[in-house]
C-alpha cells in the first residue's frame, strides 16, 4: 500500500511539473488528487503557450508577428467623430485539440453585449474566425477608427506567451506589434482588457494619454479558466460581475474589483496571480 501511495504521488508531481513547466518557483498548484476530490473545483490554467507548443523551434519563429510586421496606421480622419468601436476576440478552439480552452468565447460573448448595451459597434472574432489575418485585418480598422472624439475598445481572451497573444491558427503576435499599430491614435478615451497568461507587457507597450488597460497577469503568472459556476475566465468573471451585479459604469472601478477578487479566489485554490491595470485616462473612463 504504501509503495502504491508512493508512486501514485510520483505520478501526480511529474503529471503537475509536465502541465506547468514555466510556473514560477513559488507558485503553488492545488494537487490534482485534492481536485478529484472536489468536482466543483473544476478550474484550468491558461498556460504559458510556449510550454505546450510542440511545433520545431525554426517552425514557431516563422510563427512570430512583431513591431517589424507593423506599421503606425493612418488615422480616418474624414470618419464622422463620436462613434464607439470595439474588437473583441475570445478564443477557446485552437488548431489541434490539445491546445483548446474552455470558457474564452464566452468572455467575448458576454464582452461584445457589455459593449453593444453602451452602443458600441463591435467586430467580434471567435475562435477558428479569430486568424492572425482577422485580427490583424480587425485592430488596423479600429486603429484608423482611433481619432479624437471616438471610443475604442479591445477585448482579449485566449492563450497568452510572454507579452504575446495567440491566434487560432497559432501565430503568437506580441505587444509592441500592438504598441505600433496605435501609434498614431489620437482617441482620448481607449480601454483594453486581455485575459491571459503573460500578458503583462499589453499594459506597459499600450499606454498612453487617454488610456486604461487591464491584464488578467503580469509577464510571469497565469490566468485561468473558472468552474462551472463561473463559466468564463477567472478575471473576466469578476469584470462581469462588476458590471452585471454591482452596477459599475466605470472601467477603473471595475478594474480593481475584478483584480481585487481574482486574488481572493487565487488564495482559496491555493495558486498565485497577478492581474493588474493601468490608468492613464483623466477622470473616470464610462464604458
């Protein structure tokens, strides 16, 4: 029996250090002995990409979409002033089964109606639609659309890698490519939310005058998909609730609740996280 209990435990440990590689020395995971436990506990990590990309190295670099593959777009400046204009990209099928997640379409479902409600115009990419070619087709539109006196907004959810987002057809396409494409914005009021893993360097390379961007993790850490109860990424579940049940009608606040809870349900699973977001908007950013 305990030759049994031994090896069982063997296998858990080489199981959790094989999912979660790149985690950080500290984090802690709860055991997934404890999980089977407790059905409800039925959560997932968004992992770091890179750890489960199993293509060749020299395959992945022809795979990288960076700030040489951008250019700053020109601004629409003959578009009628005082529209609202959104992308929101959730991404739960990925090419190949193994790489899926569970809830990302979700958040952007339940994000494109948010914005709909407040009477933006949303381009909304899920899963196989939401290619390297779309979304980058999507973000030089609303950067065009990014002139003084418009609303913007960009909405992510999917697999994330250090400072990069990843495409269903499995491009990694990093923050300074975005940094790039809105050089030239002259929007006041902008807002950004990714809900990833390493996503951290979205809310560095992204601000600006005018803006408030919010990261479900730092350039370390992980986000996650909730339970059943949630159905939708950890971060995004509390940016929901913020907005549906506590009547938030502005981004900072809600913001700082969805980071404030995320760290809370982090402590009762026992993993670490670290959401976050920056605020360069003057005043209170309505949604």
């Amino acid at each position: 029996m305990r030759n049994q209990k031994w090896m069982r435990l063997a296998f858990v440990a080489l199981l959790s250090g094989v999912i979660l590689q790149s985690c950080s020395k500290d984090e802690v995971l709860v055991p997934e002995s404890d999980l089977a436990l407790d059905q409800s506990s039925n959560w997932t990590v968004r992992p770091d990409f890179a750890t489960v990309d199993t293509r060749p190295q020299e395959v992945i670099a022809q795979f990288m979409v960076t700030e040489n593959d951008a250019s700053p777009i020109k601004l629409d400046m003959n578009a009628a002033k005082g529209g609202k204009y959104a992308v929101v990209v959730g991404i739960s099928d990925y090419a190949g089964t193994s790489n899926d997640l569970q809830y990302c379409d979700d958040d952007a479902n339940d994000w494109a109606a948010q914005l709909q409600a407040e009477g933006y115009t949303v381009n909304k990419l899920l899963d196989l639609n939401a290619t390297k070619s779309n979304i980058e087709a999507a973000i030089a539109t609303l950067a065009g659309q990014s002139v003084a006196g418009n609303e913007i907004a960009f909405i992510y959810s999917g697999h994330g890698s250090r400072g990069n987002i990843v495409t269903t057809d499995l491009y990694y396409i990093n923050s300074a490519w975005f940094k790039t494409m809105f050089l030239n914005a002259t929007s006041t009021k902008m807002m950004f939310s990714f809900d990833a893993c390493q996503i951290g360097a979205m809310a560095t390379d992204l601000n600006a005058n005018g803006r408030v961007i919010a990261v479900a993790s730092d350039t370390r850490r992980y986000s996650y998909d909730g339970d059943a109860t949630m159905q939708n990424g950890v971060f995004t579940y509390y940016q929901m609730v913020g907005l549906d049940q506590l009547n938030y009608i502005y981004f900072e606040p809600d913001c700082q609740y969805a980071c404030d809870q995320m760290i809370l349900w982090a402590k009762s699973v026992r993993v670490k996280v670290a959401p976050s977001y920056i605020d360069s908007y003057l005043g209170d950013l309505d949604i």
